[in-house]
C-alpha cells in the first residue's frame, strides 16, 4: 500500500473566533522551509517556536498569567552560561568562557540505527526492508546533515536543539493549529517531568488540583507530597463532568475548606489513565467554557492522543475502514484542547513514550509564550534539556529519515495496531467474564480497559459487611494467586476515600494476544469463584 499523499492547503475559519485560521500541510511546510533562514548548527543554539510558525494575523493574544504564576517561578531569572551560549554561533568567536567539553575527547564516533522505511512499520518488514540511518561526529560541518554527535552529545539548550524543535512545532501547528497568536513549544524530559515542573510553576502548598476523581497515580504521587491536594471531579463515559467542576466551583466555601478556590486542573483528556474514557469535542469545548467561566488553567496530558481507534465492531462483525490518507486520519482525531484555547490557558503534554519509545525520555509541552519562558527557567537548572542521544536518535528518524508525511503514516499505522489489541481484549472479555458481576466500556483510545465488578455482591460485603477496600483486595490477591496481574482501582482515587464502586485496569499494550486471553481466562475464573457464580447465576457467558 502506497503511503497516503500529502495534505492539501485549507482554509478553515473559525466563526465563533472571528479568526482566519489556516491548517498547516505538509507541502505548505516545505514551501515554509524554503523561504526561512537555515537552521544553525553551532553548539548549543537558540532556538524558539516563533522561528517556524506560520502567520498569526487575525489571532488573539494570550492571557497573561502572573495571577496565578507563583512566587518561585516568577523570581527565576535566566542561566547565565546559556545566556552566554548563544553567542557561540558567531562567525570568528573563540570561546573560553563555556563549560562545554570537547566533541575530540567524546568516545563515539557513529551511531547507527534501523528503523522502518513506510509504509513497511511491522517487525518482519524492518528486518527485511529497513534502512539503515548513520549519524556520524561532523556530519554537519561535512553538510551531511543538521545535527551530528558534535552538537547533540554536548550541552545545549532548555528548549530543546533547534532541529528537533523545528520539527514538533511544525507537527504541533499540523495537528492542532492552536488559534492564538503568541503560543510556542518546549521539548520535555517525558511529560511526568513537564507535570512536576507545572506543579513547581503555579501551585503553592495547601493549594487544591482538580482531576478526574480516578486519575494517573503518578501524577496524584507527585503532588501529594508537594502539599498540593487531589480535588476529585467526577466522570462518566466520556471522562470528567464539566457540570460537577462547575458545581463545585460556584459553591467552593474557602473558609470551610480551608483553602483558597482551584484555580489548576489536570486531565487526560483521550483515553485516559486508568478509565480509558475519552472525551469528546463537545465534552471538551464544555470543560473549556467551565475553566473560561472560573479562570482555570488546564493542563492537556496527552500521551495517548495518537492512539484513537477504529470503533469497535464485534468479534465477528466486519472491521469500519481506517482513515486512507493523512488528512482522514487528522480529520478523524477528536479536536484537542489546545485547539480550542483562544486565552493561553492550557498547556499542553506531548510525549514520543507511546508513540516511539518510553526509554526516549523525550516530549514537549505547548504552551503561551510567558508561561513557557518560565518553563525554560525552571529546566535550565533541573533537567537542563532532554537526552541529546534520544533528540539525535528521533531526528535521524523523523526529520533526515521519514518527515512530517512518514511520521503521519507511522501514526496511522499504530492506530491500527492498538484497534487490533484492543479488539482482542474485549472479544477475551465477552467470552471469559461474568457478565452478573463485571461490566465495562468499549475502550476509544489509549491502552487501558476499566472493569467495574459489583463488589456488593461478594460475600465479604453480604455477610460480613466489609466495604470496596476489602472486598478489592480480597478479588486482586485471588487473581493473583491465579496468575493474573491488574491494577486495582483504588490506586488511581484522587480521594483515597475508597469510593463507592471497584474496579479494575488491565492493559492490552504489551502482551500478546493469545496471553490476553488466557488472562481474561484466569480473572473470569477468579471473580466466578470469589463471587460464588455459576452458569445459571451470573456466571460464564461463552461467545463461539
């Protein structure tokens, strides 16, 4: 199959905006590129998004956020040697000033890799039709390429290097088109760092967080012990309900909760982490108008985005045709929040850690420009920039090896591969699970499947009177003991109250599809048994 051609130029316009809004292609990129000036490849260049973007005529500016930028953030002042780094790219200047070792004493000379050549992603078709990408220590004074172990292997710029944030700004606006004017990108070590940092940027201790009330652990672990507190908002199919942060917002009584009104909410908005729920354009347009009406500022957790499926049909159903060229596949994204920020007020995270690789350690966030220059402050002195050899390592691929058109082909070919896990799981779970106990929602996006089990039922609860915890653990221990592992439910409260249902996550990403099902197998035994179920009770439900 021949890989999908490129976008057209459209013009879109946003009446509700009043603004002309024009969808970046892949063809207006190279025209773009043709009329900027080159990219340097000195050291530790400067680089920043407005380098790349397209034209903002007609777009609003950004809010300014000092109201809520907190104390720390707003003393940081700019490192000194990366102040003085920019001056490396002037013609002539010997420096002695820097603490930048020299590339002759680096003991690498090549780095090779194999990667996919599209529309061949599959590990058998990478064996036999992959190519070969060399990334030598001067390719670039040998104007073999723009970013060579020379530059990456050395220190650079919080930003991120300027050849690999080129190339996200450049997918950011493909994708997204943010309709403001002055927003801008940041590469990220991986978006659990981008998150910590955002917690270090706008909250103070005592200060509360809005999420979905079962959100991403890690992420209530890492601002619980920052005395920032979980503020559960509560969901339904299609995620957090913009009706019950708006409830408990109006009603927020500061002296009764001893804080002041939440002011930061954190979601995932597509197949989110552990629900798998996904919301859609109107849910989000709806939390938009609610963060608008109580001035919240979102931040848009966005690891699973790309990874938005095919419906599901059933296991003996034909399959719905995938989208057959880049601008079906765009088209068929759920708008992202980014998408529909007129005020600045979200900032996005992007990660290549389900999309390439987790071990990368290589995102970016998207952002206004205030609130990214205060982001590039925080990382000067903590992470400094991400890894140079995984930027070196995703430019090779996405830049010098597939461009903006192949990265969109790898995209749609994931999109594919998830639908196939995804589809197994579910067959696994109409054939294996007690429908009496256990119920769940057909997965959109992402990696994760939710089974919510009526833990009521169970004998601890009826004759004992046990509650969710101890029925939970009980049910988990048991299914290990069987040679299952899931994730139990409580894990991921924002309140670690316990919560009034039990549920469970189980993932498809990983294993393979025949140890899916025996999988299903043992916890459909385990909850038959648990629950003391049978054929004619609410037991087994076999689907040939």
């Amino acid at each position: 199959m021949p890989p999908p051609s490129a976008i057209d130029v459209e013009a879109e316009t946003d009446t509700q905006a009043a603004t002309f809004v024009e969808r970046l292609s892949i063809n207006g990129i190279r025209a773009r590129r043709s009329k900027a000036p080159a990219v340097s490849t000195a050291l530790a260049t400067f680089a920043s998004s407005e380098m790349f973007k397209g034209s903002s005529h007609g777009k609003p500016k950004a809010k300014r956020w000092n109201h809520i930028l907190n104390r720390e953030t707003q003393s940081r002042i700019g490192s000194s040697l990366k102040a003085a780094s920019q001056l490396l790219k002037t013609p002539g200047l010997i420096s002695l000033g820097g603490g930048l070792p020299s590339s002759r004493v680096f003991p690498f000379e090549n780095l090779q890799i194999k990667v996919p050549k599209p529309p061949n992603f599959s590990e058998a078709e990478t064996r036999e039709t992959g190519v070969l990408v060399d990334s030598g220590k001067y390719d670039a004074a040998e104007g073999k390429s723009l970013y060579d172990i020379h530059v990456a292997f050395n220190y650079g710029q919080a930003t991120g290097s300027i050849q690999l944030l080129r190339f996200v700004t450049e997918h950011t606006e493909i994708v997204h088109h943010p309709p403001y004017q002055d927003w801008q990108c940041c590469l990220s070590v991986g978006s659990t760092s981008a998150f910590e940092i955002a917690l270090r940027m706008f909250t103070n201790r005592g200060d509360y967080m809005m999420t979905e009330e079962y959100s991403f652990c890690s992420a209530l672990e890492t601002a619980t012990p920052m005395g920032v507190k979980p503020l559960g908002i509560k969901i339904d199919d299609e995620g957090l309900l913009p009706s019950h942060m708006d409830y408990v917002l109006t009603n927020w009584c500061e002296s009764e909760r001893g804080a002041p009104k939440p002011f930061f909410l954190y979601t995932v908005p597509t197949g989110q982490n552990p629900t798998g729920a996904t919301q859609s354009a109107q849910r989000r347009r709806e939390i938009y108008a609610c963060a608008q009406k109580h001035d919240i500022y979102i931040i848009e957790d966005e690891p699973y985005y790309f990874l938005q499926m095919q419906p599901y049909t059933g296991p003996n159903a034909p399959d719905v045709p995938p989208p057959s060229c880049h601008e079906d596949f765009l088209d068929a994204l759920v708008p992202s929040l980014l998408s529909m920020d007129m005020d600045g007020r979200v900032m996005r995270l992007d990660s290549f850690s389900k999309v390439i690789a987790p071990g990368m350690r290589t995102g970016w966030i998207t952002a206004s420009a205030q609130v990214v220059e205060r982001f590039v402050r925080h990382s000067e002195v903590s992470t400094q920039h991400p890894s140079g050899v995984s930027q070196l390592v995703l430019y090779k691929l996405l830049e010098d090896t597939w461009g903006h058109s192949g990265y969109l082909d790898w995209l749609m070919w994931i999109r594919i591969e998830y639908t196939r896990k995804r589809d197994n799981l579910i067959h696994a779970c109409e054939r294996y699970l007690p429908r009496g106990v256990a119920s769940w929602k057909k997965t959109e996006a992402g990696m994760f499947h939710w089974i919510q089990v009526d833990w009521r039922r169970h004998a601890l609860a009826q004759e004992q009177g046990k509650g969710t915890l101890d029925v939970e653990e009980k049910v988990w221990r048991a299914a290990v003991d069987r040679g299952v592992l899931t994730a139990k439910g409580s894990w991921f409260r924002a309140e670690q109250d316990g919560g009034e249902e039990m549920c469970f996550r189980t993932t498809f990403a990983a294993a393979g599809e025949e140890d899916v099902r025996e999988a299903m197998r043992r916890f459909g035994e385990t909850l038959r048994v648990e629950f003391g179920l049978d054929e004619g009770n609410g037991g087994l439900r076999v689907i040939q």
